[in-house]
C-alpha cells in the first residue's frame, strides 16, 4: 500500500504460480524459484472473503534476474491475513496496510 512502490507486476505472469490444494498444501512458483507449505481460511458470511495466513513456507533460493517478485513475494507471505475473491482473482491483504497480492487463475 505504499505509493511510493506503486503496483508490481512479473514479467511473465506464467512465471508466479499458487496452488492451493484442499489438504492444505501451498505451492507456489515464484520466477525462477519454488516454494511449499501450509495455508488455512476462513470464510466470513459472504463466502467471498475472511481470514487468510500462509503457515511456514520452504523455498528455493535460485539466483533470479534482477526484475523477479520472487524474494519480494516470499518476505510478504507470512503478513497476508485475509482474503478477497473479486472479478475472478484472488486479492490476499497484508496486515497493516502492508499491500495485497493478487493472483488470478491459471486457464489451461
């Protein structure tokens, strides 16, 4: 939310990745790293938003080109604490006003 960093986007979309699997594993892609670990929500009445928090997330440690999230993304994850689905994407908040990441499905 700072507005001296202004919006963020990869490159290559293809390159960040989130998978959140039902028994709640994360697995991300992060440019040219990779990461793994547990994540937990809860929905608030609407169903379209609540309480989101990554657990401990292990990741690679590739050297990425300059311009890559990836470190960026790793050091924000354990400040997300909710959720928003909105226009297809999900929206993950960061406490404090930190920022939010926005992650929109993948189509195959």
């Amino acid at each position: 939310m700072d507005d001296a960093t202004g919006t963020l986007r990869p490159d290559d979309r293809n390159q960040y990745t989130l998978e959140l699997r039902k028994d709640g594993v994360a697995s991300l892609r992060l440019g040219c790293n990779r990461a793994t670990g547990s994540w937990t929500a809860e929905s608030a009445s609407d169903r379209n938003s609540g309480r989101f928090i990554f657990g401990p997330l292990a990741g690679t440690r590739a050297m990425c080109p300059p311009q890559s999230l990836d470190s960026k993304i790793m050091a924000q994850a354990p400040y997300v604490r909710a959720y928003l689905l909105r226009n297809g994407r999900l929206h993950l908040s960061l406490m404090a006003d930190g920022g939010i990441l926005v992650w929109e499905p993948a189509y195959r």
